[in-house]
C-alpha cells in the first residue's frame, strides 16, 4: 500500500475517534475492531512521528499537534466525501449522523416536542445534540452544525441568520404580590432581578429595553445568577424574581398566567438566531435540510399570537 494511502487510512480512523469520542465508537462507525483501531492510531502516530491522542482509562484528547493535525486534514476529507457524493448522484440525500451544537435555550424549549416529524420525514438520518455554554471547535470536535443566539465570534465559520427573537421581561403573579408591579423599566432597579451570565465575558448580560427609537439600559441586581435558562425561568414561574427571556417557548406560561409580561410596550430588543457550519464548498443535504427546519419552526413561533407580541 503507497505511504500516502496509508496516511489516509489511518486519518479516517482519527477522525472516526474523534467524532465518536472512544476507540468503541469509533470500532463502530467504521466497522473494525477496537484493537483495530488502537492499532491503526499507533500506525499512523508512527508514520507521522508525533503523539496525535492522550488516552487514559477514563478520557480520550487530542494532543495539541494532534488537533493542528486534524484541523488541517478534516477540510479536505470533507472534499473527498462531497467529491464523492456528487459523483454518486446522492449529493441530496439525507443520512447519515448530523452532529450539532445547540443553544441550551433553543433546544428544550423551542425544538423538543417537534422533532419527532423530522425524523419521520428523514429516517435515514440520525441526529446528535450537543448542548453547552458556548460554541467549542467544531471541526476538531467533528460538528457539523452550530445553532446559537447572539453573534458568531468565530471569522472561520459560515454564518446565516435565521431570525430574531423578542425579548421579553417577565415575573409571576406570586413575585408581584409580594414585590409590587413596576411601572416603567427604570423601576426595576429596586427590583429582584435573576441575571443570565454571557459566557464569552463571564458578567452577566446588561437589561436593555426598546421602544420605538428609544432605548435604555437599567443597571439590575438579583440573588441569583444562571447559565442553564430553563432553570431561570423555572425560578421565575416560583416567583423568585424578574426574568429577561426569549420570547419564544414562554407562550402557554403567558397564556396561563403563570408569567406576567411586565412591559408590552417595551419589546423592541430583539436577539438573533444563526445558523453556523465550518466553510465547504458543498453544504451536505443534512445540514441544509436541518437548517430550513430551524428556520420554519422559528418563522411560524415568531407569527403565533401566544408570544404576546
């Protein structure tokens, strides 16, 4: 077998680690043993001269000339797989695995509950989400799809903005009784205010408020500080304190009467949604088709008269 197609053996099986996350997932994808694969990572770290993974029994890394490595040979096996299904003629199926990093907002309290008729109408396609505080390297982590709110700080990746949601600030019933109704948002300075920690600047987000060419930003303080929504809303609903939230996945709370929208008036704010993908000149079938469903679920959320807007 000629060096370089062993070289390319043995990335395939690299990069079948590193999107599996352990040499048994990995025996998995690519339907080998998984001494086969410890084997074919010692052949290609030799080949290479370099450590390309740290394994314990408990965790498995890459080095850091193992992530250089991988982020500069990932880009061009993405060619060969779009080389290849073009050629095929199945460059617009939807399979496989679709790997995507989501927003911990978006996901339980927007997309849950819907995807079932996505899967329906894609049985050959798997999906896998991965929920955290921020965006992590997609290529090296083997991601396919990042779907966040608020800008893209990474110049490398491809981004589309799907929309922009309200949003909206928020209290329960039981926190106004105790606490009173502000009037204006200016009040809510002496007011219980659960804060939201941006996790690129490690504060909390500012409370701005938008009405009209108006806008102001109020300085709020609180007992308690989140990085997980769902929980802070849920803290909100007990009556604990004032909520700033998207304004999507609030509607039948809102509804109900379970939350107050304490300034209707003021919801010019408006919070946007990207889609983003490491750069291929060929955007596989799956991360298309997923992208419009976002797309889709968002528009018709956005026109529904529950979000009180």
């Amino acid at each position: 077998m000629p060096f370089h197609t062993r070289i390319l053996s043995g990335v395939s099986v690299l990069v079948a680690v590193v999107e599996g996350g352990s040499f048994v997932k990995a025996a998995e994808l690519i339907g080998i043993t998984d001494s086969g694969v410890s084997r074919a990572i010692s052949r290609l770290e030799g080949r290479l001269g370099m450590r390309l993974l740290d394994r314990t029994t408990r965790s498995l890394t890459l080095t850091d000339e193992g992530r250089r490595f991988y982020e500069e040979v990932k880009p061009h096996l993405n060619a060969i797989e779009d080389a290849a299904l073009i050629a095929s003629g199945s460059g617009s199926a939807v399979r496989g695995r679709l790997k995507v990093d989501i927003d911990p907002f978006f996901l339980p309290l927007v997309l849950a509950g819907r995807l079932g008729a996505f899967c329906e109408r894609h049985p050959d396609l798997s999906i896998e989400f991965v929920t955290r505080e921020h965006v992590g390297d997609l290529v090296a982590e083997g991601i396919d799809l990042a779907i966040r709110f608020g800008q893209p700080r990474l110049a490398t990746l491809v981004a589309r903005k799907l929309i922009e949601a309200p949003i909206l600030t928020v209290a329960s019933p039981r926190y106004l009784e105790r606490y009173g109704h502000p009037a204006h948002p200016r009040d809510l300075v002496a007011h219980r205010c659960l804060q939201f920690l941006d996790p690129y600047t490690g504060r909390p987000f500012d409370w701005e408020f938008v009405r009209g060419d108006e806008t102001i930003e109020v300085p709020t303080a609180g007992p308690l500080t989140f990085t997980d929504p769902k929980s802070m809303l849920q803290e909100c609903i007990a009556g604990t304190g004032v909520a700033q939230v998207i304004g999507w996945g609030i509607g039948e709370a809102l509804a109900r009467g379970s939350l107050i929208d304490l300034f209707p008036d003021w919801h010019g704010e408006r919070f946007p949604l990207f889609a983003f993908h490491p750069s291929r000149k060929h955007l596989p079938a799956k991360v298309r088709t997923f992208i419009e469903f976002c797309a889709e679920i968002t528009t018709a959320i956005e026109r529904s008269v529950l979000i009180g807007i």
